[in-house]
C-alpha cells in the first residue's frame, strides 16, 4: 500500500467499496436477464465476500474487513445503458473491520443504494463496469468514527453456473471521508482519519446468489 505523508504531518482517511471500470464500445440495446428472461422484474439477490475487503485513502489509511452481509435487487429487463440503475443495494454490512494503521475495531453499515452502469460494454454477455452509490457509517465507537459518501467502482460479471454471478472492486477515489469525532473536530482514528479525504477499494470479491421464482444466472442480452 501507498504510504503518502500529509504536509501537516497528520495521515488520512480510510474507505469504501470501489469497482473496476473500463471503456467500451456500445452494446446494442441489452437488458439484463436473469435465468436467461429480460422482462422486467426486480429480483432478490445477496452478496458473499470470497476475499478481504480492503480500503485506502489518498494519504494510504487502511481498512480491511473480513465479512460481508449483502441483501439487494437486480433490476431484470434494465437496459445496460450508460447511468441506468440494474440494482440495488438495500442493506449492507461490513463486519470484522480493522480501520488505519492503529487496527481500530470499527463496522461500516449502509442502506438505500443504486448500482449504474459507468460504461457500456462491447457485446452482450460481457462483463459490466458499475458504479455503487455510497453513503455509509463506519463506527468504532467515541475513538474511531467517520461516514464516507459518494460511489464506488466495479464489475459485475455475468454467472457461470457455479454462482449466479459476481462482483469484482476495483480502485478510484470517488468516496468523500466526513468524521463525527467531538473530542477532535475533522479528525478521527488517531488523527489518521481527516473530513476531506477520499478513498477507494483496493480489493474485494463477491459471489451474487438470486433468490425467488425468478431467480438464475445474471447476464445481459
């Protein structure tokens, strides 16, 4: 990880989830499917982290969680347009986080997201770049405590059979760290954690499973 020094010697921040995004060519009026059916439909889906979830800021302050607990939607029928919503996030949980150099115990919790589409991708059935909206709560107690706003990127890849699809991070500083520290206003974690800051994901990996009568493999035709 990056190690930049702040010029009035205090580190910063800390981060959220971020997703790979790339340039593509247009895809030719795809909608998402589920199952293999691209009517419209909002299915149930949830998300189970295969890897650490891990966080930086722009200064190089940490985060890194070990569990995930993610219920949302897939918007079936959504058109792969650039900026369209094909899903949302309704809870999200992270558990078991670890947050800056000082190892502060700390849980990011958040409700109410869209997931859009960043870029089009070339052909159907290709993977999607996304873009996550964030507005989440990192709370560690008095000590440790900040909110981060904004979006993150990713990809979401079509399913293979063995899941139903995933969803890979990737990096972009798109987040906004703000902090509720009263004991030091605009810092917090130690000082590491300063309103102002931006973070990224850095890593983190999650198998989509659907649910319901229409669950089944997530794609787009």
């Amino acid at each position: 990880m990056k190690r930049l020094t702040r010029s009035a010697g205090v580190a910063a921040g800390i981060a959220s989830m971020v997703m790979i995004g790339s340039t593509a060519a247009f895809a030719a009026g795809t909608v998402v499917t589920v199952g293999g059916v691209g009517t419209a439909a909002s299915v149930p889906v949830t998300g189970d982290n295969t890897s650490d979830i891990t966080f930086e800021t722009n200064f190089g302050v940490p985060m890194t969680c070990t569990d995930s607990d993610i219920d949302g939607t897939i918007k079936r029928g959504a058109a792969v347009s650039m900026g369209n919503t094909v899903g949302t996030i309704d809870t999200l949980t992270l558990d078991h986080c670890l947050a800056t150099s000082l190892d502060f115990p700390v849980v990011a919790t958040m409700t109410g997201q869209n997931i859009t589409v960043r870029s089009v991708p070339a052909n159907a059935g290709d993977p999607i770049p996304v873009d996550i909206e964030v507005d989440a709560d990192v709370d560690g107690g008095p000590s440790c405590n900040f909110t981060a706003v904004g979006s993150v990127r990713g990809v979401i890849n079509p399913g293979s059979g063995s899941t139903d699809g995933t969803i890979v991070l990737g990096t972009g500083l798109d987040l906004t760290i703000d902090t509720a520290d009263g004991t030091n206003p605009g810092t917090s974690c130690g000082g590491e954690v300063v309103a102002g800051d931006t973070a990224e994901a850095t890593g983190g990996d999650f198998d989509l499973t659907t649910s319901g009568a229409n669950a089944g493999l997530i794609n787009h035709s």
